[in-house]
C-alpha cells in the first residue's frame, strides 16, 4: 500500500490538480452533451473528495462514464463477488435507468476483482479511466469499501430512487486505500428507545456508507432488555415492554437479531451485542425477582437517571443468568466480541464490581467470544485480550485518565469514544431540539478535530484498535432523529478511524463533508446544518 509519506494534508495540491484536469474533462468528455440542454453538467468529483479521505489518490487519464452499456464484471467462481456486484447494481440502477447487468465475461465496465496483494483485510485499489473502473482487493471486505468509494465518486442524484437525466462520470485516476484501524464502530442503544429491525438495517446502510465497520448494539438498560433469552424469557417478554417515556419497548426475537447480524455481515459490519452489568439491569432485576439480593422485584422504570441498579454479586444465581444469557447470546454472535458494559455501577460496591467482573469475564471467554468493557472496566482486572472502550472527557480526572492508560501499557486495547467528542447524543448547540448535555455541546469541528493516536496520555499508539461514536436514546425515537443526530458527526468519526492522520486537516475535510449533503438529500437523511461547514445552497 503506498501511503503518503508527509505529515502535512496534502489535499488541497491535489485537489488543485484535479480541479484543472477537471476543466479539460468537461470541455471534453461531457461536452458531448450528455445532459439535457440547458443544465449543468456535472463535473467529475475529485477523486479524493470522499469522506473518509483516501489514504492516497492520483488523478489522471480520462474519466470514466457510465452508460446504458456499462456492464459490472465479477468473477465467476466467487459468490461473495456476485453479491457485492448485484449490491452495487441496487445502488446504481435506480437512478441511472441502466440495465447494468452482472456478468463474468468482456472488458471494461465496472470491474470488481480479488487478486493477492498488499491490500489488508479491508484495502483495495480503485482505476478509474476511460474504459471503465476496477477495483480490486484481497478481501471481499476490501471490495465492499472500494464500492463505497466508486458510489461517493458519482453524482449525489445516483442516490435517488427514481431516474435522473446523469451523465454519471467517475474522474480518471487511482486511489489507494486501507484503514489506519481494524475497529471503526458505531453504536445503537435499542434499549432507552427500542428501535425495529428496519430502522436499525436503515442505520446500517448509513453506516456502510462511510466504512464503519462494527455495529454495537446496546441490548440491554434499566428501561429495556431487547433480546429474547429462551432459558429467562420474561427478560423480553417483561423487561422489554415500555422505554423511556412509557412507551410499549419491544424486543428482538432470535430470528429477528439473526437478520440484523445477516444484513450487517452483508454490509461487512460485524454486530457487537452488548449487555451491561452489573449496573444498568434494572429490566432484568424488575423481570427476576431472584436477581435482587433482597428478593424483591423493583417496578419497571422509563426515567433517565443512571447508576441506581445493580445485579446481585453475592448470588451465585446471578451466575446461573450470566451464563446463560451470555451463552446464547454467543451463540447468535458469528463476531468475535461480547461487551459486557460495566460503567456507572454507582450502586456496586468496589470490591463487588472486581469480583462480579473477575467471575463474568471467563464466561465470555468460555464460550470463544472476546470481552469488550466500558472503561470502568480497567478499575478491575480486565482479562488478557480484552478491549476497554473509553469514554471519558478533556476534563476527566488524571488519575482515571491513568488508569485506563496503565491498562493499556500492560496490554488491554483501547476502543476511543470520547463523550465530548463522538457522543453523537450530545447537543450540538445549546439550541439542539434533541440528545443531552452532560459532556458538553459538541459542534462539528470538535467532533472531528483530535487523533486517536495520541488522544489519551501515557497510553501507546500501538493500543488503539479504533474509534466508536455511541448514540444514546433517551432522547431519540425515530429514524429521523438518529439520522440528525449522526449527520453529520458520523463521518468525521469514521474518517477518525480510517484515513492516514497525514490526511487530517479540519479545512479540507469541512469541504469534503459539505459535498456529502447533496448525497444525505437524494438518500432522505435529514442533517443538522452546522454554521462551521460551507454548505452548498439548496
Ligand atoms: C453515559 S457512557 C452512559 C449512558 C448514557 C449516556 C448518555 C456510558 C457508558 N454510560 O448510560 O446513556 O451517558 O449520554
């Protein structure tokens, strides 16, 4: 993989270079009157105007155009292939009005190939000329993000789910490009609000579009628990009946938490399920009244305070449902990760939070899953290969900061989800119709501005797996507000995870993102539209 070897953003001299290459393009290739008369025709996006930033791109050569004879080409002994080619004849059919067929036979088109090469897990190449474009890679992975890539490279009205007059070019040239970090997350409470297969399968095509890679659901909360569990049912059954606000919750049955994890894989996002303990059970506690040290089952509770619930540490019952509930769950998970919460155990004593994860974390690992924890986790002894997602402030205290970096200097890898940076529950403004205020409003620009690499102090480089951007709901319960919330945070914090720190630079990237909001219009993503990005007009 070449990469640049500057540490200066080198996308504004590219961007010139393109922009004149573009020039000639247009004077050529789209003069020909591809548009109907009287429109703009459209320029050729630059190649590295995406978000994430590529890690390298090279303009040059002619554009490529697709038309109604453009064919994608796959190859025929691969079904992952065929899958990612009819995924991205979905995307391009309905708004061009091309037949696009998927075929194993010719030349030019849209090529998608898996050869060898020094691609990784989730790299891939992009050549885009006059003839056609190919991606290639060496993992279907690597194809899927190429595909992301060829999609942002388009015309935003490709989006659109009825025909647009095009042309639809693709700027001559090559980019290359691999991921800085293996996990690059986003993730959905379903517990404060529950949200539907659909909504959630919506969420995860937002998602995919800028190569996030991990969906972390939160199943279960004081107000909610969203999976079904054969050996305790009333879990779902009772403790997943109302939510914030006393709505009616819901659950998901195992066949429908199946298809959220198929149609993730299908996006390659590997679904991170997520149980928290031992505080954060109050709908466990309230459906079992066996989990409770006392004995007695609390109500059911759809307020929005924290860290007044805990599980029973000295029960060896509570052993029976952790097992439980963590065998099943594994066995729902193809995924390597179970996250077993762990924050704001306010009503655990210390000494119980230790032993209660001491006793949890081999369970997870019996049943061949690795333990992720919010970083609360590092104030017991988290087990060797578990992950501590931090969530922390500028303004945490040293002596936590530390501790979540000595936990990392002795080998516990660090998830980065800073509240006052990717909590996209937080307020943008104090004027923000939705989400919460606890860590600060966080504006765009904050969202974006840090490294991930040497973001928390005394922590190595080399123990950062990736960055999360979490969204709560205690104050979101529908798509539209997931969708204003996340946009457009969510690129930024994907672009964290995946590009070259070489590319972070806040005044080339707040060009790029704005590009994005022609496309969030023609997919109906409602965005907030932050006064520090140049939008375009509407
Ligand atoms: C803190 S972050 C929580 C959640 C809340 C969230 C709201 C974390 C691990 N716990 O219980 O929903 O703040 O922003």
């Amino acid at each position: 993989m070449r990469r640049h070897p500057s540490t200066t953003p080198r996308t504004p001299r590219l961007t010139r270079a393109l922009g004149s290459l573009l020039l000639v393009a247009a004077a050529g290739v789209f003069a020909v009157g591809a548009a109907p008369a009287g429109q703009e025709r459209a320029a050729a996006t630059p190649l590295d105007r995406i978000v994430p930033a590529p890690a390298s791109a090279e303009a040059g050569g002619s554009p490529y155009l697709v038309t109604r004879d453009t064919r994608i080409r796959i190859d025929a002994a691969r079904e992952d292939t065929r899958r990612i080619g009819a995924y991205l004849a979905d995307v391009l059919r309905p708004s061009t009005g091309y037949p696009l067929p998927l075929t194993t036979h010719g030349r030019g088109g849209i090529r998608l190939r898996l050869a060898n090469g020094r691609f990784g897990a989730e790299g891939y190449r992009l050549d885009s000329g006059a003839r056609g474009v190919t991606i290639t890679a060496r993992e279907p992975a690597g194809l899927f993000h190429g595909v992301q890539t060829l999609r942002q490279l388009l015309p935003a009205a490709v989006e659109r789910k009825s025909v647009q007059p095009g042309p639809w070019p693709v700027a001559g040239g090559t980019v290359e490009d691999a991921p800085r970090y293996a996990y690059r997350g986003a993730m959905l409470d379903v517990s404060r609000h529950f949200f539907t297969v659909a909504q959630v399968k919506r969420y995860i095509d937002e998602l995919a579009l800028y190569k996030i890679n991990k969906l972390h659901l939160h199943l279960s909360d004081d107000q909610g628990w969203r999976i079904a569990v054969d050996s305790w049912p009333r879990l779902a059954a009772y403790g997943g009946s109302t939510e914030v606000g006393g709505g009616p919750g819901g659950f998901y049955t195992k066949d429908d938490y199946r298809e959220i994890v198929r149609y993730a894989a299908s996006r390659y996002l590997e679904v991170v399920p997520e149980i928290d303990m031992p505080g954060h059970t109050n709908a466990a506690l309230a459906s079992y009244a066996e989990l409770n040290c006392d004995g007695v089952a609390p109500p059911l509770y759809t307020g929005t305070k924290v860290g007044f619930s805990s599980l029973c540490v000295a029960k060896d019952r509570t052993y029976d449902f952790v097992d439980d509930v963590i065998r099943e769950l594994a066995a729902l998970t193809p995924g390597r990760y179970l996250h077993i919460g762990g924050d704001e155990a306010h009503s655990t004593s210390h000494d119980d939070y230790v032993k209660f994860m001491d006793r949890v974390q081999p369970v997870v690992a019996k049943y061949g899953k690795t333990v992720i924890g919010w970083h609360q986790l590092t104030g017991a002894t988290p087990a060797p290969g578990a992950l501590a997602q931090y969530w922390g402030l500028d303004s945490t205290s040293a002596a936590e900061k530390e501790q979540v970096a000595k936990a990392a200097r002795n080998g516990t890898g660090l998830i980065l989800s800073p509240a006052d940076r990717v909590y996209l529950d937080m307020k943008y403004t104090k004027d923000t119709p939705l989400g919460l205020a606890w860590a600060g409003y966080v504006e765009v620009r904050r969202s974006y501005d840090w490294d991930p690499g040497a973001y928390l102090p005394g922590a190595p480089a080399s123990a950062v797996r990736g960055v999360e951007a979490p969204l709560w709901s205690e104050t979101l319960s529908t798509s539209a507000h997931i969708d204003y919330m996340a946009f457009p945070r969510l690129p930024g914090a994907a672009e964290l995870g995946w590009s070259p720190a070489a590319t972070h630079d806040w005044e080339t990237y707040k060009v790029r993102l704005a590009a994005q909001a022609p496309r969030w219009d023609a997919l109906g993503i409602g965005y907030y539209r932050s006064p520090q990005v140049p939008w375009p007009s509407r």
